[in-house]
C-alpha cells in the first residue's frame, strides 16, 4: 500500500516589512507588508514590475522599519512565513496586515490555508489589496478578511479592462460587510466617460463605498511600460473629475501615494 503524502503549502513572495500604509483608506497606518509574487496585469503605470515574476528569493525585514533585510530562498513554507511575521508583530506597534503584491489572489489556496492561522497567531485585521478582477479566487479567502482595497482599472490609463469583473468582486465585498473601499490611478490620458462609468459602477453596488482618486506617480523612462508617457493629471482636471463622480456616490477622495513622500518604499 503507498502512503500518501502531504504536500506542504508554500508561497512566492518579494518581501516581508512593516511601514507605513500610504495608499486608500489605511493611509498613514503602520501595517506588516506581505507582498507576494506574480501578477496577471500589465498595467502601464505599475511601479512594481518586479513582482510580475516570481523570483529565486526575497527579502525578509530582521527587524521592523529598519530594512534590515535577509535574503532567504522561494518558494516559502507556511510555517516559515509564520514565524517572520510573528518577528515583525511587536507589541501595539501594527494596526493591520496587509496582503499586497503582484496580485495576493494568484496564490488564493495557499492564503486559505495561510490567513486562518495568521489570524489566530497575530489577532491582527487582515486587508487585502487587490485588482479587482478575481471575483472567484475572492470567495475562497473571504472569511478570514477584514477590509478589501480594489484597483479599479481605468482602460485609458492601465491598458486593462475588467468592468464585469470589477462589479462581481465589489458586490461580494460590499454583501459580506467587508470594509471595502476602491482605488483608481489617474492620469492625464484619463476618459472622462471610464470615471463616469466607475461612478456609476460603485454606485450600483452602494453609494456609501468611498473612492479614492490617485494621481499618477510619474515613472523614469527606463521604466515606462507603454509609449505614451504616463503623466500626472493637472489640478484642473482632479478637481472637475471628483465633482463629476460625487453626483454619484458621497464620498471622492484625492491622495497621492503618501508613502513615496515619507521615502517608505
């Protein structure tokens, strides 16, 4: 008779750090960072290019805020992730976990496995960022999340669509009383009419999920993506943009990525 043999849940990841959250509804909290491997998107803009392969290893902050990095090999054994995390969770420094990437969702059944004891051992909230278009990875993890932040990507500006995508995975936040809130990178090239359609998007789920509007961060050439340079959208048009979308839905907030003004890269 073969014994059978259990294959142990392992993971792909860039890094593990504690910084501060410098992006949607978390802004300026302290947060564990588990940024995994791999993306299915190739956004224009993305400033995380690095994470849309998995690489031979990644780097595991010693102590937390320092960037005081080890190197360790990938992929990575849930206990093993376990205990780095555990070593960044000193005592009422942390207000949440965030699950970050690439794209978290690709690695869907090992967080499955990973996330209940993560809850268990940290007792942190655990938020979730992500792009929006894996309504069915979403439902597998879906329990053991606190808060969603959703990419939503405007055509204009990522070179991606994925409106029916974007309205499944809202709608299963926003019915599971998850607190969710949606993300949208702007930039000059941005459709007025793509803002108009997000607006009414969110708006068909629930008036009261908040938009965030984030303006571009202008990429050096050697890392543009498209041909068309990816520009900061002027004053002008923020401001006539989130007065267009609040006809829909009560609450657009303007915030740049605060975090790349702090230097917590």
């Amino acid at each position: 008779m073969i014994a059978k043999t259990t294959v142990e849940p392992t993971a792909r990841l860039v890094e593990v750090f504690s910084a501060i959250q410098g992006e949607g509804l978390n802004v300026g909290t302290r947060q564990i960072f588990i940024r995994f491997a791999l993306c299915d998107l190739r956004c224009h803009f993305c400033d995380s290019a690095h994470t849309w392969n998995a690489p031979t290893s990644c780097k595991i902050e010693r102590s937390p805020g320092l960037r005081d990095f080890e190197i360790h090999s990938n992929p990575v054994p849930l206990p093993i992730l376990i205990e780095w995390v555990e070593r960044q969770n000193l005592p009422c420094l942390h207000d949440s976990i965030s699950l970050t990437g690439g794209e978290p969702l690709l690695h869907a059944p090992f967080l499955a496995q990973f996330l209940p004891e993560l809850r268990a051992t940290t007792a942190l909230p655990i938020y979730l960022e992500s792009g929006g278009h894996r309504p069915e990875q979403l439902l597998m993890i879906l329990p053991y999340l606190d808060s969603v932040g959703m990419d939503l990507k405007l055509p204009s500006v990522s070179g991606e669509s994925y409106w029916q995508e974007h309205t499944k995975f809202l709608k299963i936040c926003f019915d599971s009383h998850l607190d969710v809130f949606v993300k949208i990178i702007v930039s000059q090239q941005t459709d007025i009419g793509e803002l108009e359609r997000s607006a009414l998007l969110v708006a068909a789920v629930s008036q009261d999920i908040p938009i965030f509007l984030q303006p571009v961060t202008p990429l050096a050439a050697a890392e543009q993506l498209s041909q068309v340079p990816v520009l900061t959208p002027t004053p002008d048009q923020i401001l006539g943009w989130q007065a267009l979308m609040k006809r829909f839905v009560k609450q657009v907030r303007v915030i740049p990525q605060t975090h790349k003004v702090l230097n917590q890269l």
